[in-house]
C-alpha cells in the first residue's frame, strides 16, 4: 500500500487504537485463505498484518478478531455466510463488510475490484478497482454508503 495511506491509517489508529481489532500472524491469514479456498490479494493481506480489521473513515473492515469500538464479525464467517445466499458465480466471494442495508461488501476472487451487491435491485456495483482504492475513497469519504 501506498505510504500516504498507510500513513493516513495510522493516524486514525492513533486517534482510536479501540476501533482496529490489531495485527495479524501471516499464519493466520494463510489459515484463513485454506479455510476460504483463495487467494488473498496483497494490499488486503497487507491491512490485515497491520491493522487485523476496524474503522478506516468511512468503512468498517472486517477482519478476524472483534473491534471493541465497531462490531466487525469474522470475514470468514461473514464470507461463507454470503457465498450461501449469493447468487451463482458469487462462490469465491470474499466479504470486508456489509452497509447498513445488510447487503456484503467484498471482492469475488479471482477478480479483486470492490464490489457490492444490493439484494434490493439484484445486481453489483463497483465502489473500487482494488482495495487499496477502496481504502483511499473510505479515508477522504467518497464511498457514498452508509455502514
């Protein structure tokens, strides 16, 4: 991830070390790609070794181990949670978090952009090419969703 972003990052956890569930061991998160059956993209495995998951302006990403600020459930539990009631071709989805309307906020691997899908119109929308984009656009809130 790009320095001026990891340095944004920092500053948040600074302000409010309790709204990030803290760092992770590579073991865990290798641990959690076999348990999903992928492959993590970098910038995510990158926040997930930093931060573990948490409050990163206007997102909340969910990691392995819960924010004492933020309710942020298991992705693992989340992912497989939505991989149930998705729709075919969602079987590899990977969620980092769910708006207020309930609907998951994620990437479907192999492809990495950002995605959500709204059960309400049935479809995908996509908030970010990567998640290190999605990062970006959740520090300077030009997301547009309401957590």
């Amino acid at each position: 991830m790009k320095v001026t972003l990891i340095n944004a990052i920092d500053a948040e956890y600074e302000m409010c070390p309790e709204a990030f569930g803290g760092s992770l061991k590579i073991e865990e998160v290798t641990q959690a790609e076999d348990e999903l059956n992928i492959k993590f993209p970098e910038d995510f495995i990158e926040f997930l070794l930093r931060y573990g998951s948490g409050a990163v302006g206007e997102a909340i990403i969910l990691g392995l181990k819960e924010v004492e600020f933020v309710a942020t459930p298991s992705f693992i539990e989340k992912s497989k949670h939505f991989r149930g009631i998705l729709p075919k071709g969602y079987e590899n989805f990977i969620t980092i978090g769910i708006d207020g309307a309930g609907n998951p906020i994620g990437f479907n691997f192999p492809n990495t952009e950002i995605i959500t899908f709204d059960f309400n119109f049935g479809g995908k929308e996509v908030l970010a090419k990567t998640f290190e984009e999605y990062l970006e656009k959740a520090i300077h809130e030009e997301l547009n969703i309401q957590f």
